[in-house]
C-alpha cells in the first residue's frame, strides 16, 4: 500500500475510535487525510483529519486517506468505484451486536424497538431465560447457543433504553464496566494474589462475604430476589440463613400447605439440593406421562377429553419401581 493509491478507510459504527492496523500505513504515508460527513466529531479531531471536500475534488487528488464511517457515504463510495483501496475495521461480534441495537432503537430504526420501555421488556426478559433453561435442560446445544443470544439481546436492549434515561443515564459500556469491577473485587485471590482459595465452595462463601461488605447489607436476606419462582425463592432464603446459623426450628411451623413446601424447599437447599431443579425435573416427567397416556388413548380410539379417572388410570404410562 502507498500514497500512489486512494485508501478509504472505513471505521465502525459500534467503534468509530478504532481503526484497523492496514490503516496505519495508509495514514504515514498519505498526502491528505480527510474526513467523511459521517465520521464522528470526536474521531475527527483525535486523527487531525480535515473535513472531505466534494467527490470530484477528492478524485482530483493523490495521495487521498479518506476515513468514513459508511461505503454508501458520497465521498467513498466515489474513491471506490475509481478503484480505491477499501479498508474495514473488523468489528467484534459483541460490539456489532450493541451496534444493530442502537441502529434499531433509534430514530429511522424499529417503530416496535423504538416505544419498548423497562417495564414493557420484563415479560421478555423472563420468557427468554426460561427458554434458555429449558434447552440447558434438554442438552440442546444450537438451542442454547439461540437462547443466550436472545438472553444477551435482553441486556442490550435494556441497556440501550438505560442510556435515554434524563438524569440517570448509562449504557452498555457502564454495564460491562462494573461487571469487571464487580468480578475482579470478588476475585481477589485471583487479580490480586491478596487471598487463597482452594474450592469452590470456599469460594462462595468468600464471594458472599465480599459481597456483604461492599454492598454495606444490614441484613443476611438482603439482595435476595422476592420475585424469583416461590420454590426457588424458599431454597434461597434456606441457603442464605443456614450460613448465619438460623436453625430450623425457626422456619414457618404452620400446617398450611405454604408452610409446608417452605420448609420442604428450604430444608431441600440446605441439604444441597435446588428445589426448583428438584421440582421442574419431577414436573415435566408428569407432563411427559399425561402425553404419554393422552396418546394410548388415541391409539385406542378413545379421545383423551373423555377420560375419567379410571380411564386415566387405564393408560397412564407403567413406572418402573
């Protein structure tokens, strides 16, 4: 590559501050580099580029750098049909993604996208990890790889709404940010060299008393999610106050059926079991033989809508002992 031939030098949307290692050369040894209309202000000033002139001036000239932010933009577009070289910033996969979110939000993108707030996503939000672990589940590996993808769009999405926000606004990055921070302040055994853990359980234990102290919590309940499932929500809050010694004995003593399966679900978890998982395995198995048994009736001429309880009976699946 050399100054003999125009280069177009094309920067992402998701990373307009990034250009590619090709582009260097281009730029030592170009007789004038220019910027297109659509290049960010902030990319203009750090390269020291001039604003493009027209097409034809630009073709006029040797030696051309131009940096756009598009091919379709009028200048590059011109320089590549007159055989410029055309050089890409590779733009990874993550920061792509957070770009067609931004696109789609804003103005000329997704009317749908464009009105979605908080509060009208949650609904999503929990259909899609539900969908995710069904196919963990199921050991589903290209429908697991589709639901993370539909659990990271959740994440974007909401961080990309986040960043409207009048008083209070963050993005993406600000998200990733303090996942680092937050990651590498739990993991001070590992960053720091300032603590040793040698197991996993060890290490829960030290990433919730790390946590405790950051977060300043004045109580062992607090940070507990109260709107995850009530199976879950009982083995945690059975988890969180077995650390702390609350014995048993404590736990709701009524013979409702809420108090009961509180206890079953703590107790469970406390035993190292996840009553979620416990329950959810033991469901959809029901599930499985209501099928199974809805489908012998058919074969049998029967429909399934017409079955009393010893019609069930009769074609429930046998379970081995």
């Amino acid at each position: 590559m050399t100054s003999l031939f125009p280069t177009v030098v094309l920067v992402s949307r998701a990373l307009p501050a990034v250009l590619p290692a090709e582009a260097l050369t281009a730029l030592r040894q170009a007789e004038h580099v220019f910027a297109a209309a659509d290049l960010p202000e902030a990319t203009r000033t750090a390269l020291d580029a001039k604003p493009a002139p027209g097409p034809a001036e630009l073709l006029g000239l040797s030696g051309v750098v131009l940096i756009a932010g598009s091919a379709e933009e009028p200048g590059a577009s011109a320089l590549a049909g007159a055989g410029a070289i055309v050089v890409e910033t590779p733009v990874p996969p993550l920061a792509e993604a957070a770009g067609v979110m931004d696109r789609l939000r804003s103005p000329g993108g997704c009317p749908w996208d464009a009105v979605q707030t908080h509060d009208s996503l949650r609904q999503y939000l929990v259909e899609e990890t539900y969908e995710l672990l069904d196919a963990i589940e199921e050991r589903d590996r290209p429908a697991m790889r589709e639901e993370l993808g539909d659990v990271l769009l959740q994440v974007l999405f909401h961080a990309r709404v986040a960043a409207e926000h009048e008083s209070e606004p963050f993005g993406i990055d600000e998200v990733a940010g303090e996942l680092v921070a937050k990651l590498v302040s739990r993991h001070p055994n590992v960053f720091s060299g300032s603590d040793t853990v040698h197991t996993a359980e060890r290490q829960q234990v030290r990433w919730e008393e790390l946590k405790q102290a950051e977060k300043r919590r004045e109580s062992i309940v607090d940070g507990v999610a109260m709107g995850q499932p009530a199976a879950a929500l009982a083995g945690k809050l059975g988890h969180r106050t077995a650390r702390t010694g609350v014995p048993f004995d404590l736990f709701p003593a009524g013979n409702d059926e809420g108090s009961r399966l509180f206890r079953i679900a703590a107790g469970a978890r406390r035993g190292g079991i996840d009553p979620e998982d416990a329950l959810r395995v033991v469901a959809k198995m029901f599930a499985t033989h209501v099928r199974e048994a809805e489908r012998a009736a058919r074969e049998a001429g029967i429909d399934p809508a017409t079955l009393d309880a010893d019609g069930w009976r009769r074609f429930w699946p046998v379970q081995s002992t």
